[in-house]
C-alpha cells in the first residue's frame, strides 16, 4: 500500500510520498547507531532541555498539525487539538522527571560491597506506529527513549504520512541531532531488515494483532525486545447503584471519540438490568443528537472513519453481527455524505456465538449487554481474548474499585472517561499485548538494568554460597 493523504471528509488524495529505498534504511540505522555512541556519554539534562523545546515547538505549529492530523484521518479538529497539546505534555513530563527515574537503584545484599541497578540506553529502537492518533503514538515511544539516549527509526501508517513527517520535522526542529528520530516509509520487509540489523536492539509497536504477531515474530526470530499495545474490547460495566446522570454524560463519548477508533474505546457495554432500559435510551438519544459534517468545521461532532477500507470492513462486521441474531436498536442507516461516515449504531441480544461476540468492532458499534449480578458483569467483562482497558460506574468508589480488580485488563477507570497522561503506565494482557509506555515502566522499555556491585576487596568466603572464583593459592 502506497503512503498517501487521501482525506476521508471528502475523498480527495491530498499528497504522496514514495517509498524509502534501502539506502536511506542503511543511512538511518548508521546514523542512528553513532548517534547511541553519542548520547550515551551525554548528561541526560542536555537531552530533557531538547525535550522541553519539541514540547514548546509542537505547540508553536499547532495549528497546521492539528489540520495535518484531521484531512490525514478524519479526526475532529478540536480532538486534533487536544492530541498536539497531550503531546507537548507528555515531552514536558518527560523532560522534568526522566533523569530522576534513571538514577542508579542502590540495593540491600549479603553480597560483598555494595549494588546498584544502573540503567543505560541499549541502541536504535524501531517504531511500528498506527493511524488513530498519529502524533500521541509516536510521543509515547519517543520522549521516554529520547530521554534514555536510544535514537529511533518510526514506520508510520500509510495513510498518515503528512503527520508523521511533520513531527518528525518538529523535533528535528527544536533542536534534537540527526537520527534522533528519522521517518522513513518503508514497506514491511524493509521493518523486517531493521529489525534484523544489530544496531536495532528493541521494537515498539501499536496496531492491529495481526501486524503485532508479524512484527513480534521477527523480533522474536531476532532475540530483540518489544513491546506490543495491540487491540482491544474494553468493557464499561454500569452497576445497579451507578449514578446514571454521570453514566449519562460518560457512555457515549467513551464510544464515539475519535470515531470510535481508539483501542481504548468501549466497545461493549455491560449494564444492570435495573438501569439496562435506561442506559439504551440514554445512548440511542446521546448518538442521535450527533452532527456528521466537515471534521474542520468546530460545529461538526460526528467525523467520517479514516478510510473507506475501514469503513465498508465495519459495516461487514455489523451485517455479520445481524445475521447471526444481535438487534439493532438504533443505527445502521447510511449517512447522505460523500466521505466515509459510518451512522453510530447500537446492538444488544448478542448471542456468545455471535461473531461480534469476541471480535473488535473498531468503529461506532455500541454493543450493550444486559446482566443480573455483579459476577454476572465480571464474567462477561472477561470472557473475550483481549485486556487492554475498562470502566466501571458504581455508586459508592471503593466497591467499583473491587469490581475493577476484578476485571483483566491493564487498566480500569471506575467513574470516570478512560484517560491517559505520562505518569500513567498503558498496556494491556492477553491478546492486548504485553509491556507498558509512558510512565517511569515505559521509560524502562528499553533499558539495559546494569547491575553493579563494588567492594574494596574480595570477600572468598562468600555466605550467600554462590559462585566464587578461587585462585591457585586457594584450591
């Protein structure tokens, strides 16, 4: 598939860009290598001033990446908005707090001398990026390892080049040296040559499963650590005792932000049946009242799906849904617009045979669940292969939190909207993934954790019984 901007408001191809040829993936990883030589004897205060700066130029330009962003993918543009200023945050957070996350980890030992963890930049990290949130994905692997001193080479998605060169411009821009970040576009095997290359000692990717067991393969084939943030089907779980007037004003934002392309979307919502009547009505009213429209146009509030792909696999998904026997309460009708805008839709009675059952609908589908019990809800919460993310109303904080524990997936937010921020480690298990970004845990991704222990003489006797090198004098 070509890189290419074809906005989905309006069908038009924007711009292309042509693939990157092998020589410029040498040029990459070679420059890339001797930066890693570089930095790694450089203060790390040096590197979080660089930081500061990208924060302070990502919010000079952003008004031109925010329009980059929606004609790339079809984002609203006060959400296109919102992502630049999360960014500048997440460089800022990093920049202040990254040495200090770094510094040696001393350690209580029998061993003789004294033991610390250190932890140093391991060399060129390969980032696997997606399309949904184009400049927050590259951000959550680039300000953690810029820190750490580990160069990055970042193969976008194809239909987000504009944004990807753009802020790969920005850094450059605020100061950071060559190889700090290089975009390149490059097709999958040339991912795979990098991945092969010594001087690439760690993989990052976000995307689908698929591109994850592709990606994790050739990592793995290589002995190279990665981390994967795959997808997912959170559950929101609304309790019998939830405040519903907060439920209200949460559900349908939970679901229809960035169109509902966001992993950590709710996808499925597991509501109480004394609050169940209630719940779909407010959601049927909740996406009616949605405006399709240019996603430009600040008065628009329903934005087209990023590409007609994603749009006709969705409604393939949705028929397939129906004929197994989910109802359609509200939805399923086109929208008389010539970009790829997909109505908001609600299923329930959806059966465990049911397809939509344990299959991520990565767009406006509302899939709601009605139980009896709280272990009711939990069963159902966790019967789908994915854990990524979840929320859970109730009417009393602590109890909801007990209900959270119980839930598998790597993250759960008990009455509020599911947010992300740089101290907040994200990641999922099961088929979500496994490995954190963001956080002090991401800043460690991709770390070698040294250990050293000194002492002014050699102890021989070693009370831990371990392995002890004797000399000749000794036997």
């Amino acid at each position: 598939m070509a890189y290419r901007t074809v906005n989905p408001y309006n069908n038009e191809v924007v711009k292309e860009y042509p693939f990157a040829t092998d020589d410029q993936l040498q040029d990459a990883l070679a420059t890339g290598h001797d930066l890693y030589e570089t930095m790694k004897k450089q203060p790390i205060a040096d590197r979080a001033k660089i930081l500061h700066n990208v924060a302070a130029k990502l919010r000079e330009h952003e008004d031109e990446l925010a329009r980059a962003c929606t004609i790339d993918m079809g984002k609203l543009i006060g959400e296109s908005r919102g992502e630049v200023e999360l960014v500048a945050i997440i460089a800022d957070w990093f920049a202040d707090h990254g040495e200090e996350i770094l510094k040696p980890e001393k350690i209580d030992t029998i061993a003789t001398g004294e033991a610390e963890i250190q932890h140093h930049a391991t060399g060129v990290i390969m980032m696997v990026e997606p399309w949904n949130f184009p400049y927050y994905q590259i951000m959550r692997v680039f300000a953690p390892n810029f820190i750490v001193g580990n160069p990055m080479i970042l193969k976008h998605a194809a239909n987000t080049p504009t944004s990807a060169q753009m802020f790969a411009d920005v850094v450059a821009e605020a100061g950071a040296p060559k190889g700090s970040l290089t975009n390149l576009f490059l097709s999958y095997d040339q991912v795979t040559e990098a991945i092969d290359d010594p001087r690439v000692q760690g993989v990052a990717l976000t995307g689908s499963e698929r591109g994850g067991t592709s990606v994790a393969g050739a990592a793995g084939k290589a002995l190279k650590k990665n981390t994967m943030e795959l997808g997912g089907m959170d559950p929101f779980v609304v309790l019998g005792d939830a405040n519903m007037d907060d439920v209200a004003d949460i559900a349908w934002r939970a679901r229809i932000y960035n169109t509902g392309q966001v992993c950590t979307s709710s996808k499925r919502f597991i509501v109480m049946d004394n609050v169940y009547d209630q719940f779909v009505d407010v959601l049927k009213d909740k996406f009616s009242q949605l405006k399709p429209g240019d996603p430009l146009d600040p008065n628009t509030t329903l934005a087209p799906m990023n590409t007609k792909k994603a749009k006709e696999k969705l409604q393939g998904q949705l028929d397939d849904a129906i004929a197994h026997g989910a109802k359609v309460v509200y939805g399923n009708e086109p929208i008389d617009l010539p970009g790829q805008f997909f109505r908001p839709t609600i299923l329930t009675d959806i059966s465990k045979d049911n397809p939509a059952y344990k299959t991520e609908l990565f767009g406006p589908i509302a899939c709601v669940y009605k139980v009896h019990s709280e272990e009711e809800a939990i069963e159902v919460a966790n019967d789908n292969p994915y854990g990524l993310g979840g929320i859970v109303f109730a009417g009393d904080a602590d109890h909801g939190a007990e209900v959270a524990s119980q839930i598998e997936t790597g993250m759960v937010f008990v009455n509020n909207f599911m947010s992300t921020l740089p101290e907040l480690p994200f990641g999922g298990v099961k088929l979500s993934g496994y490995g954190r970004e963001m956080s002090h845990i991401g800043e460690f991704a991709f770390v070698n954790e040294q250990l050293i222990v000194k002492a002014d003489k050699p102890n021989l006797k070693n009370p831990a019984g371990g392995l002890v090198a004797f000399g000749p004098d000794d036997q």
